[in-house]
C-alpha cells in the first residue's frame, strides 16, 4: 500500500512539471512569433562601412536604371513605403527604405534580396 501511495504522489509531480514546461514553452513560442517583431522598430538592417558603398554617381545610375523597382516597391503599401537614394557618407550613396508593417518589410526584403541592385539599403519601421 505505501507503494501506491509513493508511487501517485510521484505522478503528480511528473504531471506538474510536464504542465509547466508545458506554459513555459507555449510562451517562449508565443514571445518569438507575435512578441518579439514588434520589438524590430527603427533601424532594422545593419549599415555597411563607408568603403564599401558605391560612389553617388556610381548608385545614381544604378538607382535611376531601377525606378520601375522603387515603383514596386512603394506599391506594396502605397502611402507608407518610402524608397530615396541618400548621400550616407561623403560620395556614397545608400538606399532608404522606410516602411510601416513586418509585413511590408518582408515583401521588400523578398523582392530586391540583400542590396538594391549591388547599392546597400537600410530600412526604417516608420
């Protein structure tokens, strides 16, 4: 009898221990998927030092030569995306992209890949 006894005590235990690894995993899943995007705000890409940035006459050219891609690009939640060509550091040019959701965000991302066309971009969660 005492067995049995010993035995229960322990199973409440086991199932107390599943049930909190349980709500312990159920809200790491819940943190990365719903909590954490929202903690992407401002700056969300990483900018490239000076020397490897193209000359602004250089990204200029590239950039004109893609307008219908700025186009698209801005298409995708127009009114809210903002694509511009900037002079970053003393005769370089970057890409901005200022854009509203992570939505947006990833559709650009899945459109023009890691650069503009060989010009680094930074994006802005506006």
């Amino acid at each position: 009898m005492r067995k049995l006894f010993v035995f229960q005590h322990n199973k409440k235990w086991v199932l107390l221990v599943v049930f909190i690894s349980g709500i312990i995993l159920g809200g790491a899943i819940i943190f990365y998927w719903v909590v954490e995007p929202l903690f992407i705000i401002g700056q969300d890409t990483k900018r490239v030092p000076c020397d490897q940035l193209p000359n602004m006459s250089q990204a200029e050219q590239i950039y004109n030569e893609h307008l219908d891609t700025v186009e698209e690009i801005e298409n995708i939640n127009p009114g809210n995306v903002f694509v511009s060509l900037v002079e970053r550091c003393p005769g370089k040019g970057e890409v901005e992209i200022q854009y509203d959701t992570m939505s947006t965000r990833k559709q650009i991302k899945d459109l023009i890949g890691d650069t503009f066309f060989g010009i680094p971009y930074v994006m802005f969660n506006i």
